[in-house]
C-alpha cells in the first residue's frame, strides 16, 4: 500500500514519510501542495511482509469516519474531506 492509493486514500501521510526519511535532503525528491511527487518517476509505499496479508480497499467513508479521523489528524473537517473526497460519501 501506498498513501494515495485505495488502501490509504490519504495523501497527507507522505509528509510523515517525507520527514521521517529526510527525503528531499536525502533524495531530492519533493512534493507539491497537492502531494505529487517530483520527480513524477518518484514512488512510495509501506512494505509490509506476512505470508497472509493482504492487500485492500477502502470503498467509502460516512461522516463520522472523516470526523474522527480529521480529528485523530488534527486538521478541520473540511481539510480532511479535500484529501478524502474520493471516498467521503456525505
């Protein structure tokens, strides 16, 4: 899975991978205001190994989903919901 993706539909997270990693001092890689990589070849992703994991979707969200987790993110529910607007069905 990768932030972005179906799996974690939230863009936001690649700041923490971003900071964690040092990745445009390390890397030169950057981000946009709207989470795109440059350079566009840039990827990025959890690895995670179990033989019985899985990989899956997230479908759709109800508002107090969004509102719980903009709160556990502590952003607004409006700046939550623009990262989420794929899968916010409200």
């Amino acid at each position: 899975p990768a932030p972005g993706y179906p799996a974690c539909p939230d863009h936001t997270e690649k700041l923490k991978l971003w900071d964690l990693m040092k990745v445009e001092e390390n890397l030169g890689a950057t981000l946009t205001e709207n989470m795109a990589m440059n350079p566009p070849s840039s990827v990025s992703g959890y690895l995670i190994s179990h033989p019985k994991s899985k990989y899956f979707n997230i479908l759709s969200i109800g508002k107090d989903q969004l509102e719980s987790y903009a709160k556990r993110k502590k952003m607004s529910f409006n700046e939550m919901k623009k990262w989420l607007q794929t899968i916010y069905q409200g």
